[in-house]
C-alpha cells in the first residue's frame, strides 16, 4: 500500500481539496478525522467532528479507542487500498496515526500549500473560525444518522428533491462521484449548548416539499413535539374528494420524513398527516 500524507493547519481546507486531490492522483482511500472512506464511501471509523469535546475529537483523529482503531484497520485489511491519503496537521500528526493503525510511514507528503493559493486558504480560514463550517470528504447520505451537528445545505437542495429534480451523475470513471462529493457540517463541539431548529425552518421544508402536490393537497398547519432526538411531526393537510387523496397522504408523508433526516441530523420518530378538510 502507498501512503500519502496531506498536511496543513487546522482550517485551511484540507477536507474540502482531499477528494479532488483524491481523483486527481488516483487514490482510493482517505483518512480524515477519524474515518476511512473507501472510493467515496465511508466503510469504517467515527468522524471526529461529531464529537461534543476537542478532548474527544482529537482523541478520536488520533485513534486512541480502541474499539473505533479496530474497525478502521480491519477495514483496511478488507479493502485493501492501493494508494491512502492520510489527513493531518503536521507530519507528525500523520506519522502517529499510521503506526497507530499498523501502518508505515508516508512515502510522498503534500502539504496544502502545494495545491491551493493563499486566497483559498484565508477562505476557508473564515469558513472554519467564523461560520463554524467542518468538510467532510463524504456524500451527505453517509453522515445524515451518525452526526449530531447541522448540515449545511442550500435551500434549492431541498427545493429540488421536493420537486424530484435531483439528477443522478453517471457511472464514475474515477474513484469518486465528483469533487463535490462532500458534506459541510457544524460540529457539536464548536458551539455552545444544545442544537434546536425553528418551527419556521421546519414549515419552510414541508411547504417546499408539498409543492410537488400543489393540486393534490395543501399544508393548513404544523405541529412539533420540539426534540431533535426523537420527532413527532403531525401536519394538517386539506384534499380534494376522491380515492387518489389517501395515496398522495401517504406519498407527502414519506417525502417530508426524507426531507426533514436529509437536511438536519434530527432523528425523526414520527410524521403523521391528519387530513382536516376535504374539498369537492
């Protein structure tokens, strides 16, 4: 196996260029924070960025548990990469995490600075300390029910998912799915006391997500038990009369339980539709 270290400061965007990077020298593998992803797929570890201490976080970068260091080499016993990228803030960062896992030393360094300017690095310096904004080198449906931070996404994500407009990228002819194959996400660690979402954002995804059924049914109201861990929705809806009106319920239901998991990293436990009015 060859290994290669990519080294640079804290916050200066090293998971952001890791997948590209990735692509572009034919790597199959990536360690970044405490995860192996394997061609574009998370197969092992926990992201430190989940973790609600720094204590906990770099513990866990470092694969201090031992539980967590397991699963990651039995991964890579298992899918046996060819090239590793291993993500770190120093060499010796990167050094100690490959004799922790078994591994030899890096045989090839690059280092931030060899693939992005100084403008790009002073970006995502503000990306990291003032909006509290983390990368994570892996699609957004590997993290939804494992992190317990926000993820960051546009509205016009949701919009087009609501709207079935979400385009499938063909077959890869490399490793990865696309350079933007990555997730942005706010740690727990890096704010201060509990995550909680508005009534406002949660109304925002289900109107956007009912305009797929604007003919078939329409939001009258929205009730939330208020806990990020275990959800109830109920949402009252009017229909028209007729046998289709159960069947678009239904469909809206579902729609809005994968709207609301893909966009926030709450555990939603039920979403009940309760039809208020029927209109001949």
């Amino acid at each position: 196996m060859k290994i290669i270290s990519f080294t640079g400061k804290s916050g200066t965007g090293k998971s952001f260029q890791a997948t590209a990077l990735a692509q572009s020298r034919s790597i199959d593998a990536i360690i970044d924070d405490g995860l192996l992803i394997y061609k574009g797929q998370i197969v092992a570890g926990t992201s430190a960025k989940k973790c609600v201490s720094k204590a906990a976080a770099i513990r866990t970068a470092l694969f201090n548990y031992e539980e967590h260091r397991s699963d990651v080499v039995s991964a890579l016993v298992k899918y046996h990469p060819e090239t590793l990228l291993i993500l770190g803030t120093s060499d010796r960062m990167t050094d100690i995490i490959a004799e922790t896992l078994g591994l030899h030393k890096p045989d090839k360094r690059i280092y931030i600075e060899d693939v992005t300017t100084e403008e790009e690095r002073r970006e995502a310096a503000y990306s990291r300390g003032k909006l509290g904004e983390h990368v994570i080198p892996a699609p957004m449906g590997q993290l939804k029910r494992d992190f317990s931070g926000y993820f960051i996404n546009s509205i016009k994500y949701i919009r087009d998912r609501a709207l079935g407009n979400m385009v499938k990228p063909e077959t890869p002819s490399v490793a990865y799915d696309e350079p933007d194959d990555r997730t942005v996400v706010r740690p727990q660690y890096s704010y201060f006391g509990l995550f909680t979402i508005s009534e406002k954002a949660l109304r925002d995804i289900i109107d956007i997500t009912a305009e797929k059924y604007y003919t078939r049914l329409a939001v009258i109201d929205m009730i939330d038990n208020g806990k990020q861990d275990n959800m109830v929705l109920t949402i009252d809806v009017k229909v028209p009369y007729g046998r289709g009106s159960i069947d678009n319920c239904l469909s809206f239901q579902q729609d809005v339980y994968q709207a609301i998991d893909d966009m926030t990293s709450f555990t939603v436990s039920n979403v009940n539709i309760r039809i208020c009015d029927i209109i001949s």
